[in-house]
C-alpha cells in the first residue's frame, strides 16, 4: 500500500504527488496576487511570510519527492500508453520533479539576496537562515526575475501535464488518473479500456 | 538596544534635568536652574532615530525623521513644572532604501496620507538624577492617543541652548502599526538628541 508496485502507485506517491500539486498551485496564485495586483501593504507583507513559509514545506516536500522517485520502483505504463507517450510522459515527469525543486530554491534565493534583508521566519516558529548569497539590488532582480520565470514555465506544464491526465480519463477513459488518486488501484474494467462507448461501467467505480 | 522596555514613543523633548547648582557634584555640568530656566524652540540640527529589531538577529529596520517641530518650556522654580510639546512629520521617514521608506509612509505604518503627524504633549516630569528625568505625557499617532515616558539626560547647554538625549520604547501596536510582528520587534526604540534654542 505505501510503496509502488508493478501496476499502480502507492500511498506514498500518491500523498507527496497531491500535497505538491495543491500547494504550488496555491503558490502561484499567492505569488501572482501578492506581487501583481493591488493590495492593502500589510495584508501584502503577511501574503509573502506566508507564500515563504509554504515555499519552504513545498521545499521539504519536493525533496523527499525526489528522494522517493529516484529509489522507488515505477509502476510499468498503464496498457494502452504508447512508447512515445510514454517518453512524453516520463520527460514531463522529470521536468516538474526537478522544478518543483529549483523554482523553490530559487525563491529562497530571492529571499536571500533581498536587499531588505527580511529573515523568514517559517510558520512564525524557527528562522531559516539566508542561502549564502551576496545581498544586491542586481542579484535580487535576478533571482526574482528566475523565480517568476521558472514558476510560470512550470505552471505551463502543469497545465500540460493534468490536461493530459484529464484526457486520458475523460476520452480515452484508461486508468491513468485513477492511479494517481487510489493507492494499488485496480485496472479499469479491461472491457470498458479503449472503448469510448461504455459508460455505465465507469459511472460509479469505488 | 538600551532604556526599559516600556512604551514610549517617539518623539519627546525634554529638558528637563538640570542639576540643581546646589548639588557640588553635578555642578560643572549641570546648569543651575535659574539659568537654564525659559522657553526654547527645538532646533532643527535635533535628530530623531528609531530601530526595531528583527527576529534572528541582524539589522532589523532603523531610520530617522527629517521633519519635526516642538518646543519646551523649563520652570525656573520647579523642574516639574516643565513641560514639552513635540511633532512629526511622519512623510519625512529615512531608511535605508525607498522600499522601506513608502511602506512605512503607507496604510500598513504611519498612514500618512490620513495622519500627517505624531504628537507628544508631555503631562509629567520627574527629576531622576543631577541631570536625568522622566517625561511622561500623551503620544497621539493614527489618532490613538497613549501614555508613553520616555528618559531624559542633558548632554550639553549654554546660554542660548540646551540639549539632551532622550530614549524610549515604544509599543507600536496599540496604535494599529503591528504590521510585521513577530518578525520585526513590536517595541521601537526611540533615540533622540534633542536641541533647544532660547526664544
Ligand atoms: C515551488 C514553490 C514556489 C512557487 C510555485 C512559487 C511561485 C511564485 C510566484 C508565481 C511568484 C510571483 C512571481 C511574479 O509574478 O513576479 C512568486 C514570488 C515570490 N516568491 Fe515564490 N514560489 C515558490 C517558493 C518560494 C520560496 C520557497 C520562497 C522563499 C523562501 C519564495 C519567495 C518568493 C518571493 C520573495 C516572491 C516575490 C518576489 C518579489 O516580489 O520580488 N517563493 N513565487
Ligand atoms: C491538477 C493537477 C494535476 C493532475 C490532475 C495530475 C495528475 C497526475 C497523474 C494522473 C499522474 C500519473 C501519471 C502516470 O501514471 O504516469 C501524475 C504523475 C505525476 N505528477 Fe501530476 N498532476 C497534477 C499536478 C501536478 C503538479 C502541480 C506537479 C508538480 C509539480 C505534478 C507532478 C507529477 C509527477 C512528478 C508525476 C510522476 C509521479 C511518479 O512517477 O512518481 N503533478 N500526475
């Protein structure tokens, strides 16, 4: 149950996988209101604490992510999956493992070499202390522009990426995403796989 | 950095603290009352600094105002008869970069656009050394009024002027400005040298 096995996901995968999708999809809303749009200059210096202190949790949490893909098995394609989507698949795979990773370090970056030197204060219980970077206007431009960048391209691929599950669940109707959401999930009905006709076998699958 | 950690607030003036000439110790430095009793306007080479610590250390956020106005009056029969009165001008903050300057302008801070000053009228004085004193009186900022006291100790005077150093810490958010707590203090100190010229 907790690890992967041959044909699905385990619990383990699958938790780290949806605490991650939600938090850095609330990242970037966070980031995007905090820094783009008008807002009252206190609530705004509490939104970055808080868009620091999640920062950081996804941080922890794309590091063990990584940690548990690099040494737990992966599960063999769903059947159905083509060899290119396949390779598609593992690519973006890869892709938001190691930008879930760097996106957050290089907001810690901009944390870092602010020349406001705000410490961050994770969760207003223990100081994290600046990565060893000089504080420079130059450097914090730079670091800010990266972090945006890198999050918005990852939000690309997000969008890509759960577009791509949605078809498979929705038109294609294969299991790809049912493996994400149940630990061991089973294999859809083999009838209903690669027929788009069938729906009643689908409806209401537990 | 230094004083009690009471509330105390910026901007004060006092004067008060004369030695009484009949102390032969502080004599040499201290003026007799009588002569140092009258009315001074506070000088504009005065300075008015402020520091709140930050958690974890470092610099945490310090600066001064350019823009204030006051006067005090020392009672020539009783020092505690003496009073101050002293305003700021909160748009005139200096910090070390902009940022910092227009967030402490803005509705988060000062509010400046609704609240052009920071008062103090003092309502006490009390003598606590040959050249040391206690002024407590009423800080008004973002139209809340409070007690604050800020120490008080003469550093120099002359004929014509009179100045002194004057420390307080202030409790920011009773006055709406907790912004930023815990990770920058809730207590400002205040560090203020105060000149005042004779009218
Ligand atoms: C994977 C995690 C993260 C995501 C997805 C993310 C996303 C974002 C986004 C979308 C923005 C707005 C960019 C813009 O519109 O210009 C932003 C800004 C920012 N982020 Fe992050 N962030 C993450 C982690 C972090 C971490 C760990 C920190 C710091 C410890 C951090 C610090 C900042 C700061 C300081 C800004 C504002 C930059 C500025 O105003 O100059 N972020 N982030
Ligand atoms: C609404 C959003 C999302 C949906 C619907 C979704 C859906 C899925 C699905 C169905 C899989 C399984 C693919 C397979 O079986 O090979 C998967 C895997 C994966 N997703 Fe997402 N995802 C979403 C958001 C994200 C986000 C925000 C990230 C990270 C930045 C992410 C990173 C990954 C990674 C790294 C894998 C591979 C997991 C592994 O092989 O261990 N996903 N996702």
């Amino acid at each position: 149950m907790l690890r992967n096995s041959e044909s699905g996901f385990g619990a383990v995968t699958i938790v780290l996988h949806w605490a991650i999708a939600v938090l850095i999809l609330g990242l970037i809303l966070l980031g995007f209101v905090m820094r783009r749009t008008e807002i009252d200059p206190a609530l705004q210096f509490s939104l970055y604490q808080w868009h620091k202190s999640f920062g950081f949790t996804v941080l922890g949490l794309a590091v063990l992510r990584a940690v548990w893909w690099s040494i737990e098995r992966n599960p063999a394609p769903p059947p159905g999956l083509g060899p290119l989507e396949h390779t598609a698949a593992q690519i973006m795979h890869r892709a938001l493992i190691v930008l879930a990773l760097i996106v957050a370090l290089a907001g810690w970056a901009v944390a870092s070499t602010s020349t406001l030197n705000i410490p961050s204060f994770y969760f207003n219980l223990i100081v994290i202390p600046h990565l060893p970077l000089r504080q420079s206007e130059a450097s914090e431009a730079f670091w800010t522009f990266a972090h945006a960048l890198l999050a918005y391209l990852m939000l690309g691929l997000v969008a890509g990426h759960a577009a791509a599950a949605f078809y498979h669940h929705f038109l294609r109707r294969d299991e790809v995403l049912v493996r994400m959401l149940r630990p061991g999930a089973r294999r859809r009905d083999a009838k209903t796989f690669n027929t788009q006709e069938n729906d009643d076998t689908l409806v209401e699958r537990k | 950095m230094m004083t009690p950690r009471r509330p105390v607030f910026k901007a004060i003036w006092l004067f008060a603290l004369l030695a009484m000439a009949t102390t032969p110790a502080a004599a040499a430095a201290a003026p007799a009352l009588a002569d140092a009793a009258g009315n001074y306007r506070i000088a504009s080479s005065s300075t008015v600094q402020f520091s709140v610590p930050q958690t974890g250390g470092g610099g945490g956020i310090a600066g001064k105002f350019a823009k204030f106005s006051g006067g005090f009056r020392i009672d020539g029969s009783n020092i505690e008869r003496s009073s101050v009165e002293f305003t700021l001008y909160p748009e005139s903050v200096r910090s070390s970069e902009r940022r910092i300057e227009d967030f402490l302008r803005s509705s988060a801070v000062f509010d400046t656009a609704n609240y052009q000053t920071v008062t103090f009228r003092s309502t006490s004085v009390t003598q606590t050394g040959a050249d040391s004193a206690t002024v407590v009186g009423t800080l008004t900022a973002r139209g809340k009024a409070r007690k604050e006291r800020f120490e008080v100790t003469l550093t120099d005077w002359n004929k014509r002027s009179i100045a002194f150093t004057i420390r307080g810490s202030i409790r920011r958010a009773p006055y709406g400005m907790d912004v930023g707590t815990p990770i920058y203090s809730n207590v400002v100190e205040f560090d203020m040298n105060i000149r005042g010229q004779k009218r």
